[in-house]
C-alpha cells in the first residue's frame, strides 16, 4: 500500500480519502472515518481498556503524518505457585499458573494436569531448587521429550537452583523440555 499524503493544514473534520479508506481530522489527527469509537469499544467489552500509562483509551486509531500509533499494553505479569515437593506425584495444573518455584525435599515424580486442547500453545516454568541435604532428583513423565532424547542433570548441592521449561502444543499428548538454566 503507498504511503498516504495527507493535506498538511486540514481543517476540523475535513475527510480525505486514499486507497479506499476515508480519514477524519478531529483537530489534533487523522482518525479512520470507518473505524470504531473508543465508546463502541468499551460498550462492546463492558469495560474500559487502559494504556500502559494507566491511562483510558482515548480515541481511535491516530496517524502522525502517515504513521499509525498504536497503544502499549501492560506487561505480562503471572501468579507464582511456590512450593515444597517431596517423594509423592507432584502435578503442575495448567490451569493454575505457568511458574513454580519448587523446593525438593524429596525425590520426586513429576506430572502434568489440564493442558489445552491442540492447536494451542501452552509453557511453563520450573525453579527446582534443592533442599537440604541435597542430592535430590527428579522422575519426568514419559511424554516430555528432551534434547538428544536425556533428561537434565540437575545440581546436588543445597540450595542450588535449575531451571526447566515445558511446553505442549497437543493437547498434552507430547512436552517439549529444556534445560534452561544450570547450578544457579
């Protein structure tokens, strides 16, 4: 699509069309003639979305000469499931979180529990941290497949941390894993 030339001194709610689209000035900027308003918005969802700044949404689409702006959304910030896991099953409910912090007073068997139906991508994040006296590993289900087919060699000293990412797209049939982290 080429660049839209708008008129340089517009004036209030002048409507200039290119490319099959009509563009309103409003006064400060060009906004889509066609496109929804910040009222149609938060009537549609029943409530008003904010900004990064904290800041409601205000207005439609702008454009700045013939860039669109487009608004910042807070960062992605997830609920920590923190724990302690001995010799007994211990489930990862991905429905509950996608972090674990785990300190392992056992040698545990891990499982997974509610993955999503196929198609849908779903990871998550494990802090294994040993416990005292250390020494401690880990029994994987037979669905994780792991890089060159072995799982990680965890740390042995207390307090040491690993760090392990899951990730299913199968609906849970497969989980891919990674050692992502070493003998922190």
């Amino acid at each position: 699509m080429p660049a839209l030339d708008f008129p340089s001194s517009p004036t209030l709610n002048q409507v200039y069309t290119a490319n099959g689209k009509s563009w309103r000035w409003n006064g400060t900027s060009w906004v889509a003639n066609n496109s929804l308003s910040n009222t149609d918005v938060t009537t549609a969802l029943g409530y008003t979305p904010v900004n990064k700044g904290g800041d409601t949404m205000s207005g439609n689409l702008q454009f700045a000469g013939n860039k669109a702006q487009r608004p910042q959304v807070e960062a992605l910030r997830e609920t920590v499931v923190v724990s302690s896991i001995g010799t007994a099953t211990y489930t990862f409910d991905l429905t509950a979180s996608n972090v674990w912090d785990l300190t392992m007073t056992g040698n545990p068997t891990l499982a997974f529990s509610n993955p999503p139906a196929a198609g849908i991508l779903q990871s998550i994040t494990v802090l294994l941290r040993q416990g005292t006296p250390g020494n401690r590993t880990v029994t994987y289900p037979g669905s994780v497949k792991w890089t060159d087919g072995n799982a990680p060699v965890l740390a042995t000293a207390t307090d040491k941390v690993d760090v392990l990412t899951f990730f299913t797209v199968d609906g849970g049939a497969t989980y891919y894993g990674a050692h992502a982290l070493a003998n922190l």
